[in-house]
C-alpha cells in the first residue's frame, strides 16, 4: 500500500504527463469500504476533485455522486495503478486517465517488424 503522500505525488506527476490541463482542487483521500458514496478501484484507492484549468469543468474520482448535476463522478485510482506508474509502467495509468476522460484514446502503435 502507498502512503497518501506517495500516492498523491505520483498522481500529480501522472497528470502533468498525460493530462496537464487538469489540476487537484484537494488533497488525495484514501476511500474504503466504510465510504457510504465510495467508488471503490480495489483496496487501496485514492479519490479527489479535479478541475480543468482551461474548460473549468470538474470530475470527482472515488464518488458515485453528489450535488453537482455538472461534475462527473468516476471510480478512484488504485494504489496498483500509482505504484506501476512509479515503476515507470505508465501503461495502466494511461488507461485510467483515458477511462476517466482526461486524455483521448490513443491509437495503437503498430507492429515493426525487426529482422
């Protein structure tokens, strides 16, 4: 498991890769079963409020709902995801942000022939 700083400073740094135009509005907050709205990724997962620096649009990661009619709500982020993107697997944070609609889906690479 990964301490919420830890967590956190690889969030940020996950962002400002892949998808620079958002910012956290707060903290990372561990959510657990006990989360009455928690969207669970797994034990160990992070949730947060993001905002788009440009749009001013917001997406809540970790939540099934709230308030806000305008904000949208995803699943949070797995201590797993955080822990390979800090093993330099950006890989399975790469499919998270795009999950969440924070950078496009890329097209895949195609295959080179060596030899």
């Amino acid at each position: 498991m990964l301490a919420r700083d830890d967590a956190e400073r690889l969030f940020r740094y996950a962002l400002s890769e892949f998808a620079s135009d958002w910012e956290l509005v707060d903290g990372l907050t561990e959510i657990t079963v006990r989360d009455r709205d928690g969207w669970l990724s797994g034990v160990g997962t992070f949730g947060v409020t993001l905002h788009h620096r440009t749009t001013g649009a917001f997406k809540v990661l970790g939540r099934r709902g709230g308030p806000a009619p305008s904000v949208s709500y995803h699943r949070g982020i797995s201590f797993l995801v955080l822990k390979a993107y800090g093993e330099r697997n950006t890989d399975p944070v790469r499919r998270y942000l795009q999950e969440i609609g924070l950078v496009p889906h890329m097209q895949p690479l195609s295959a080179t022939k060596t030899g």
